[in-house]
C-alpha cells in the first residue's frame, strides 16, 4: 500500500505567523501523497469580538449559533483556509481548500439535542475517499478546514481532531496511513510541566495504565481517544507533538499504536 | 469538441437569498461541464461597515488595502463561497468553492502602480487551463471566487467579470465554451429603461456602432469589452442576461459573437 501522511496542526500554532510559516515550511517537505486539516481557533474569537459577538458556552461548550457559524466560515474557510493554502502554493505544494462541501468530502449530520443544544455542530457521517483519492492521484494536497455540510445546504462546525480522525480512517482503505496531530506540546508528557519527559510509544495497554494513573488527564484524554479511535479503524499509526516531527530528523515526539 | 458553460453571477443576484436560489436552482440544472465565477460585492461593504473600516476609493474605485483584503477573503472565499458550495451540493451539483490560489488555477502579478495604487489587486497572467480540466473530468463543478495569488504566498483582489473572461479563453483551447454572463438585466437594453429592448445578437460591427451611438456607455463598456477579448481569445459565444437565460426555455437575452 502507498503511505499517505495526514496532518492537523493546531490552532496555537496557526496565531502566530511564525510558528506558522515553520509548520507550512515543514509541512511542505513531506515527500508523497499529504492531506492536511486545520482549525482557526481564537481568530474566530477574533472577529467574534470585533463584531461584538457573545460567544456562547455550555456546560465550557461553545455554542455555534447562525452568528457563530457565519463567523467561523469567514475565518475558517476564508482566511486561514486561503492563506495557508496561498503560503502551500509559494512552497511548491500544490494545495486546494476545502470544507466538508466543497467536492462533497465530508457528509455530517445535525448534532441532535439531549441535554445541550450545540447549534449549527456536525458530526461526521461520511468522507468521500474517492473524490480526495482523485485530488491526490491529481496530485493536489487537501487541506481541510473544521466544517463539514448536511447535504442539504446547511454548513456544519465540526471539530478538526474528529475531522482527522475520520479523514484518516477513510483513507486507509486504501493507504497506509500516517496520522500527526501537531500542537504546542513535543507529546503525551509523563511530567507535563517537563517537555524532556515525552512517552514515547503508547500502546493500547500503555494507553489503559495512563488514563488509570493519571498521566492522561483533561484535554489529552478526548485527544487520545480519537486517536484510537483512529487506530482501531485502520491507521497504521498516530503521532502526537510539535510541528518539528514532521522532519525526519526529529525524534521526541509520541508514537501511537494499537 | 465538448461543450463546457461558464457563468458569472453577479452581485446583486448573490445578495438576495430567493434570487440566489432561484440562480442556484437554474445552475444545478445545466447539463454537462461548468464553471461558475461570483463576486461579492455589497456583503463585504457590510462587513467592512460592521468592523468599523473605512472604503477607500480612488478616482470612483476601491482601493484594496490589507484590511479590505481581509474582509474580501472572508466574505468571497469563505461565507459566499462556501454557502453557495453547500447550496448546489444540495441540488446534485458536486462543486468545490476556489480560489485561484487554489490547486494554483489562477496566477496573477500585483497591479502596477501608476497614477494610481489599487493596493492588493492582481492582474491575472496564467489560468491553469490543466488542473481545472482533471476537476471537470473527476465530474466536480469548479466554483471560482473573485480572488487570486501571485504565487509567492499574496492572496489579490481581482475583478470577478475578468476571471469569467480569463477562465474561458484558457479552457477555449479543450472547450467549446459559452461564456454567461447573468446579472440583473435582460441584455443589453436598446432603451436601458425598457426591459423588453433587449438586442438579441450583436457582432463586432454591431458592437463599434453601438459604442459610437451611446448605446453601450457606462459600466457596459468595460463588461463588452471583456466579452469581445474573450471572443478574439477562442470562445465561442458570449451571453448576457439574466439567470432565466440558462434555462434553454428563456430566449430574451443578449448573444455576442465575433
């Protein structure tokens, strides 16, 4: 099977343009078949501002409200979307933006309401593999943003991990599949005020002990589960740290496996 | 040689939410290849009123700054972009929403500055005739918005009417291409007062005369101007009307040829 690397970068890393242009330059240099997926994050808290916007939170869950969702395809599917794709094309990568709409990529479905009302949130149903596998054999490199559609006109806010996640799992199918979550962190941390204190294998085992002891806690745990999750639907493995590992070179960062 | 529609829509089309779908619903249904090519227009004053930034205009026109470019690229290349995407997924029209930046489709050069310094708008020097054409032979329906890059990571306003024009002459070359142009009028009006004075055919003779006897004046001038360069350029006839005309029912619209 052919390897194909899929890469979210979070959105720390999207604020500052530095930080940024060292992941764009990085990512880049992948050699082979590449997708990436992005979110936007506090640009989006931004503008929200500027717009004198309340941002809505349940339960520490924003709310995605028409407003809300306007906003986020202005920042997602706009300006961070055609920047980084605009920084791609001045590397020699030749990438293409889409939304879960756009070529019919990602299909979700309204999220229904139990206890909160999320709003105008998606959650995955459906990744069209074969129209990305065309745009890659076409040799372009996706890069998606976190909104996904109904099918029925209706645009979705759908969070970029799961996003990853489900691109990833369609994909391996028919690649053997690479997936990196890039963020601030070099990796799941034994000690997390200790960036020299990566793990860096975790199996599924492993993954059980750390959940029980403590070591993942809080924001790392949704993380971790998606990339099982991941793992279990075919993925050959999951890679967790800064932007840096995408370079052979780098070695400190946590791999993933079942 | 096979048939390929390209089709401008105009700004005030896209503003309303019933023409929109009314323009949406007569798109989806064009048999075979297409292109669709929007502005914005007016939703990015709107933004820009809201955030408080000031339009500058130079001798009648607007000057691009870093901030107008901002708002342009959220609303074009995110918010229309994207809804109109979502809104021709639900017809059965698998569109994907670009940029020029976007699988490289449309180069341009920063405008020279001469009397006047437009700020960030390019001017268009390369159409990816290629990589439009594996989109259309993976049956997706690309869907242009009034923005290109330089290549060199700049993003760049560029006028919707012209990259109607540039698409079509470069894809002239594979394509018998018909080159709409809808907007909020029948045609080129005899008596631009009179909606039923639409001139059914006019040819380049037919053209001078209609300069020469003040029939064409104003912000005609400049859209036949783009018609007849896309003529010389290989395409094989220009319409001008309203959304109506793409259906083959409609006959009440303007046909240019040379």
């Amino acid at each position: 099977m052919k390897k194909l690397n899929i890469v979210k970068v979070g959105g720390n890393i999207i604020e500052s343009e530095d930080d940024l242009n060292a992941f764009l330059d990085a990512f880049a240099k992948i050699a082979g078949p590449k997708i990436l997926i992005h979110g936007g994050g506090k640009a989006a808290n931004h503008l929200a501002d500027r717009l004198g916007l309340e941002v809505k939170m349940t339960q520490g869950r924003r709310i995605t409200d028409a407003e809300t969702l306007e906003v986020i395809t202005m920042v997602y599917g706009g300006k961070v979307s055609k920047n980084i794709v605009a920084g791609l094309q001045s590397r020699a990568c030749n990438a293409i933006g889409l939304s879960g709409a756009d070529g019919n990529t990602i299909l979700s479905v309204l999220r229904p309401v139990r206890e909160v009302d999320f709003g105008f949130v998606g959650d995955v149903i459906e990744v069209n593999a074969k129209t990305i596998d065309k745009l890659i054999n076409a040799e372009i490199t996706p890069v998606f943003c976190a909104i996904t559609h109904d099918g029925k006109g209706q645009l979705l806010n759908t969070n970029a991990d799961t996003i990853a996640c489900e691109v990833a799992r369609a994909m391996s199918k028919k690649y053997e599949v690479t997936l990196n979550y890039c963020f601030e962190k070099a990796g799941v941390l034994q000690d997390i005020s200790d960036e020299n204190s990566v793990i860096k294998e975790i199996d599924k085992e492993a993954y059980a002990k750390l959940i029980k002891n403590g070591t993942i806690a809080d924001g790392m745990l949704p993380k971790l589960h998606n990339c099982f999750y991941a793992l279990d639907g075919g993925v050959q493995q999951v890679r967790l740290g800064k932007p840096s590992m995408l370079s052979e070179a780098e070695t400190n960062y946590t791999t993933l496996h079942l």
